[in-house]
C-alpha cells in the first residue's frame, strides 16, 4: 500500500503548552498526553424435514367371496429403519470480545527482530521535515510488524498516514491540531499532528528539548502504529465493542486506558526491537525515558504516569506482544 501523506491547511504552530482533552469516537484512539522536562510550557442452519412416507395398504372387501380369499391376518414385515447416531452434537464455538482482546494469537507471535531503523537525519524544523521522519517511520514499522501479524493468523496491511494542521474531518469525526495525533480505524489511518511536532521542535532551542521532541514524535507515531496492530488482529473493534457494552461510565474508562496503554507497549517493542541502529543511547535514552513516564492522563482514559511507564518498558525490555496484555492485567495496573 502507497504512503498517503497530505497536509492539511495550516491555521498555526503552537508549543508544547500542554495537550487538551481529545473526544474519542467512531473507532478512533491517539497517543497519550504528555509534559516536557524544563523549560514547561507544555459485530442457522435449520434442516427441513420431508414427511415421513407411509405406503397406502387396500383394503380387502369386507364380504369375501368364494373367489376371493380371506384376508390374512398377518401384518406386512416392517420396513427395516435406519439405526440413530449416537454421535453427540457439537455445540458452535463462541468467540467473545474477551477472547479476542485477552486471548488473541499476536500474544504467541514471538519477539520482534530488529529491522535496523535509522533515525531520518531531517529534522521537524519544517513541515518537510517532519513529513520525512514519518515516511521513515512508516517504511520501518511496515518491515518489523508484518511477520507477528501474519503469525497471529492475521492479514497485514500497511495503513495510510495522514498530516493535518488546523482541523481535520475523518471517519472519525473532526480532530483539531489542539490535540495529539490520533488512529482511525474507519479508514486504517494514521493521522499526525504537524502543528504539535513542528511546535514542539521549535519552541526550545537547547538540543536536550530537542532531542526530546524527537524522541515524542518517534513515540508517538509508533503508539498510533500499534493501533494499527491492534486494528488488524481484532483487538481494536472488539475493545470498542466492549466499551460499548460497559456497565458504567468508569468500566468503559477502565477499558480505554487498557487500549491506549497496550498501544505503547506495542510501541515501545518497535522502539526497543531497534534500539541499537536508530539509536535510544546517550541524550535520545535520557529524554526518551523522561517522556514515558511523564505523561498527563487529564480525562482518566490513557492511564497515568506510572503505568505508561510500565507498560513502555515491558515492550521494550521483552520486544514481545505477549508482554502487552493489558486485558489481563489487575485494574490497578491500568489505572
């Protein structure tokens, strides 16, 4: 599938002042809200049966005469039956949304090896820039996760990758660059914020915030890439559908936070499976650890610093899906 990248009329740049909370419908989900270090500004067979055929018998004249003999009191031989099968009947297997979310066969798919992703040398500086670093990305994300998906029984799928600036209208609803970037399942799209990366990217000039920026939009672009993955084996609609059946407004929250926390698990197997060649060494690992334990959950539905920060580094410890079950996982640990 061809890289789709468009930009989106430009209404502004704006910094890294903190992120507003973002609806979330139709299928959609983003990244998790962050803070800088210093300086802040931040979805029967039923057989039919044939009548049973009974032959007709004449009857004999009730007067028998002479020529006629007298009627046999014996019955017919009966017609030989079919024996019953004393198979049992198989009952249908039910698949349900647990299953899906909390069973499915990505979790068996192995580690992710390292397709030696290398960091683009354009820097966001520009919204070239920016778009550049996402094409890396994209190329890179299409080589590492296609063989677990596959495994899982899944069909791969490259998604599409969007940029947007100002507002933008999607299956998904309108979004607004006032909000982190975001994954539409309606349309299997990637969509990245340019005024956020471009922003966060200029709005410092010590290379340390620098770096950081960097490092966010690595973290960001991935955490929607694992939408995608979630997308293809089925985990993302039957989360959705789970949310949908919640009993309460807190289960249903409880639900979004294991979605968005498992996406950076998904994430962070990508960013630890290439660790080495892109590289998360010296400052890039100093900021990159800093971001994924300082994120800002202000509408309860991404889950808190803490646990960003464990679920981010179980992938990029093990680089194995089997580490990302957040369905599993006790409430505390998604919180």
């Amino acid at each position: 599938m061809a890289l789709i990248i468009v930009g989106v009329v430009v209404v502004g740049v704006v910094g890294l002042s903190g992120l507003s909370a973002l609806l979330k419908h139709n299928g959609s989900s983003d990244g998790p809200y962050t803070s800088r270090p210093e300086p802040t500004d931040t979805s029967t067979y039923s057989p039919t049966y044939s009548p049973t055929y009974s032959p007709t018998v004449d009857r004999p004249d009730p007067t028998p005469t002479a020529s006629q003999p007298a009627p046999t009191t014996s019955r017919p031989a009966p017609r030989p039956t079919a024996p019953r099968s004393t198979q049992p009947t198989k009952k249908p297997v039910v698949v349900t949304n647990l299953d899906v979310v909390a069973r499915n066969r990505l979790y068996k798919s192995g580690a992710m090896r390292s397709v030696s992703c290398k960091e683009s040398s354009a820097r966001p500086a520009t919204a070239a820039g920016a778009t550049t670093n996402y094409r890396n990305l994209w190329n890179c994300l299409n080589r590492s996760w296609p063989s677990l998906v596959t495994k899982s029984g899944a069909t791969f799928r490259a998604p599409s990758v969007r940029t947007f600036s100002g507002n933008i209208s999607t299956p998904c609803g309108t979004w607004y660059d006032s909000g982190p970037p975001f994954y539409c399942g309606g349309n299997e799209t990637i969509y990245m914020n340019l005024t956020e990366d471009v922003g966060n990217y200029n709005q410092y000039s010590q290379s340390s915030a620098r770096v950081w920026a960097r490092m966010w939009m690595l973290h960001q672009f991935a955490h929607e890439y694992g939408h995608h993955v979630q997308q293809l084996t089925g985990i993302f609609s039957a989360a959705h559908r789970m949310q949908y059946d919640a009993p309460s407004t807190a289960k249903e929250l409880e639900i979004s936070r294991r979605i968005e926390l498992q996406a950076s698990c998904f994430s962070d197997i990508f960013i630890g499976a290439n660790r080495n060649s892109y590289p998360i060494s010296g400052q890039s690992a100093t900021e990159w650890r800093f971001l994924i334990g300082h994120v800002t959950d202000k509408a309860n539905d991404h889950g808190d610093a803490g646990n960003h920060k464990y679920w981010a580094l179980r992938g990029y410890n093990t680089r194995n899906p089997n580490s990302c079950n957040t369905y599993v996982a006790s409430p505390r640990k998604v919180q």
